[in-house]
C-alpha cells in the first residue's frame, strides 16, 4: 500500500520545519512504497532536504491526480476519455 496525499503531506510539513521524524516514521508504516522508500534512501544519503522536499511535492501532486479520480483532468468525459474542449 502506498502513503496517501494526506501522509505526504504530514512529511513535508516535518521536513520544512526542519525534522526528519515523519519520514522515517511513514517509511517504516508505508514499506512497500517504492518511491516514498527510494526518497527517504536518498535524503539520508545527502541530507538534502531541498531535493527530498521537491520530491515529496511532485509526488504528493502525482497521488492526489491518481486518488481524485481523474477529476481533475480536463476531460468532458471520463468514462470515454474525451477531450474537455468541443472538437468542431
């Protein structure tokens, strides 16, 4: 399972204030995620909380798109897939 919008959320609030907490506690909860797992390796590494901090944005903005639905996307219809602009 992978950490949800809400749980990456809580991650980058912990990293801008400067702590490295919630990371390492939702990589120990979250161990089959990857790509959260892939970003924790990295951190510890270089301690380099301005990439992780990028990293864990662009991901959390990749699972709220998967997590909405597809709502999101500009489309006029999900279910068909069409383009959210009439085509004339």
């Amino acid at each position: 399972m992978n950490a949800s919008q809400y749980i990456l959320a809580e991650i980058i609030e912990h990293l801008e204030k400067g702590s490295d907490e919630g990371l390492v506690k939702f990589v120990k909860r979250y161990p089959q995620d990857r790509e959260l797992k892939r970003i924790s390796e990295n951190y510890e590494e270089k301690k380099d909380a301005k990439t992780a901090l990028e990293k864990l944005k662009n991901l959390r903005a990749d699972r709220r798109l998967i997590h909405s639905g597809g709502t999101q996307l500009n489309l006029k219809d999900r279910r068909r897939m069409t383009a959210g602009k009439d085509k004339r």
